[in-house]
C-alpha cells in the first residue's frame, strides 16, 4: 500500500501533534472524529508515524505503518458489528510483551464507536492507569458514542469536511432553533442530512420530550406509559428507535454537564432549567451507567431483537436509574 499524502484538512491537526510532542505535552490517548470524506484513518497513521519518530524523518517508517506491518504499532479493524472485549484484552497483551524495536507503542482503534460496553469499559481501565510511552489513537465518526470517562480522560480532535459550525449557521440561517440547530449539527456532519432530520416532525417531537422524559424517571409516571403516549409506533421503527437513543444520550451528557455547573455547553438550550432539576436527582455514577446502558441498546439494534420488549427494558432502565 502507497503512503497517502496528508489531506489538506490534516495539515492543522498534525501541526498540534508535533507540538505536543516538541513540549513533551501530548496525551497518551486521542480521539480523532470526522466524518469519512475527511480520512481520518489515514490522518490516524499518520499520527502513529509521527509519534513513532518524534520529529525525526518519517519517510522510512511511513509504509510500515501505513501496511500494518510495524511491529510497535497495533490497528484494530474489526468487521464485525462490535469491537469485543476480547479485541481490548488482546491489545493489552501484546502491549505487556517486550518491544521487537525500541521507541513507543501504539495502538489505533479504527470505528471505536463499535466498542461493546465491555470493551469500553476494558479500554478505560488501560486508560486509567497510563503507561509511559503507549499511546492510543481512537477514530470514530461521532466521539459523542464513546463512554464519556473515555472522553475525558482523551484529547478529542475533530476534523470535519464540512465544521460543525458551519452547519449549525446554515440551520440557524434556514429558519431553526439554536437547540435544533446545534442538536442535528451534532447528530450528522452534512447539512442536508441534519435538514432532513429537523423536518420530520418524529424528530421534533423527540427533541421536545427527551428533557421531560428523563425528568419523570425520578417522579411516580410510568416512563413505559410516557413512551408510548409520546411515540405510540416507536416499537416498529428501528431508525426511529436509533434516533432516540442518540438524543437521550446527548441529553444524559447535557445532565452531567449540569452536575459539573457546566450548564452553558448543554445542546438541549431550551431546557436548562429542567436538566439542572434532574441533575439534583441522580449521582454521576447513576448518569454514565444509563449511558453506557443506552449505547450497549443502540448496538443491539444491529441484530435481530424483540424491539418492543428491548424498548421496555431500556425505560424500566432508566426509571430505575441505574443498570438493570
């Protein structure tokens, strides 16, 4: 395989990596997002090899990197539905055995957001305990779909072929809201998608009650009732389904923000008083394990399921607070 040339998006993210690594200030896990006209898994090789060298010339380490043959570097590239535990433990292994050539480690997690809760949680454990000279880059096209101690234990780069800003202006010029408009520019990365999406009126609806959904759980409604009042057919539509467990997850991580006195990054402007109200009614430990729970169901709708019965786990789940 040719080395690829950096694309012209890669230019400013490969620029701070080489100052991180000049100051001795890079963290030892990097999140890269974006979406796949950006070639994030090619800037991710890039990177690898950059690090391999430390600021020394790449051009001979370069093709060993880019056909997986170096022996310091280790690509997980699963094409299955998942990334397993197994696949984590792996890596880990490997990582634990003496070095084949002096230098650092890496490994390249490429779609991390296929990760398992068990593998994220696996993931997170070798992230808690860093260890001199390994380094990790995670390539996802939406770091929102990573377990949120990931992410803050992680320096996220995002390289958009089209900004998230720039979306979010030309929904705010069409006509939407700032909520709606930051919302769906975070849920896709192409304008006419995010369009697409705030013109169901599913979608609006689901926008408006995730907020007083979530609020419920901690009062005497029934959120089983509360999800068929809202979304009566929901149970038939799996796209539906997806849609709603991406919200509910940026709201949970809008509540946790709102626990961290954070309140003014929340996407769900509209609603934050309501969040903050909710935030007083739940541990931060209670918030990631219906995250984690919510992104273990989402991954679920890959395979052939019971859409109902899961859909009244995943409400008694989250009335309940906490992993069933």
């Amino acid at each position: 395989m040719a080395v690829p040339a950096a694309h012209a998006l890669h230019i400013e993210p490969l620029n701070r990596l080489k100052k991180g690594l000049a100051k001795s200030r890079l963290s030892h896990a990097l999140i890269l997002e974006g979406s796949r006209d950006a070639y994030v898994q090619d800037l991710a090789l890039h990177m690898a090899t950059h690090i391999l060298c430390d600021g020394q010339d790449v051009t001979t380490q370069a093709p060993r990197v880019f056909n997986f043959t170096h022996p310091n570097v280790k690509v997980i590239e699963s094409p299955k539905q998942t990334i397993a535990k197994d696949d984590i433990i792996q890596l880990q292994h490997d990582f634990n055995q003496t070095a084949l050539e002096a230098g650092p480690k890496i490994y390249v997690i490429f779609d991390a957001e296929k990760m398992n809760a068990h593998a994220a949680n696996a993931l997170l454990k070798f992230l808690e305990e860093p260890h001199a000279n390994i380094y990790g880059i995670l390539v996802t096209h939406d770091a929102l779909s990573l377990l949120p101690t990931i992410l803050s234990r992680s320096q996220v780069i995002s390289v958009q072929a089209a900004t998230f800003k720039s979306i979010e202006n030309a929904l705010l010029e069409a006509g939407y809201s700032s909520q709606q408009s930051a919302i769906a520019a975070t849920l896709f990365h192409d304008e006419t998608r995010a369009k697409d999406f705030l013109e169901d009126t599913q979608m609006q609806s689901m926008i408006a009650h995730i907020p007083p959904f979530l609020a419920a759980a901690h009062t005497t409604q029934s959120l089983l009732k509360l999800l068929r009042d809202y979304w009566p057919d929901l149970d038939r539509d799996k796209h539906g389904v997806s849609h709603i467990l991406d919200m509910m997850m940026l709201y949970l991580k809008d509540v946790i923000y709102a626990k961290l006195n954070l309140s003014h990054k929340a996407l769900f402007s509209d609603s934050i008083s309501l969040l903050e109200e909710t935030a007083k009614h739940y541990e931060s430990a209670q918030l990631i394990a219906m995250w984690s729970e919510t992104l273990a169901f989402k991954e679920k709708l890959d395979r052939p399921i019971h859409l109902s019965l899961a859909l009244d786990n995943w409400a008694l789940m989250i009335e309940r607070g906490d992993v069933i």
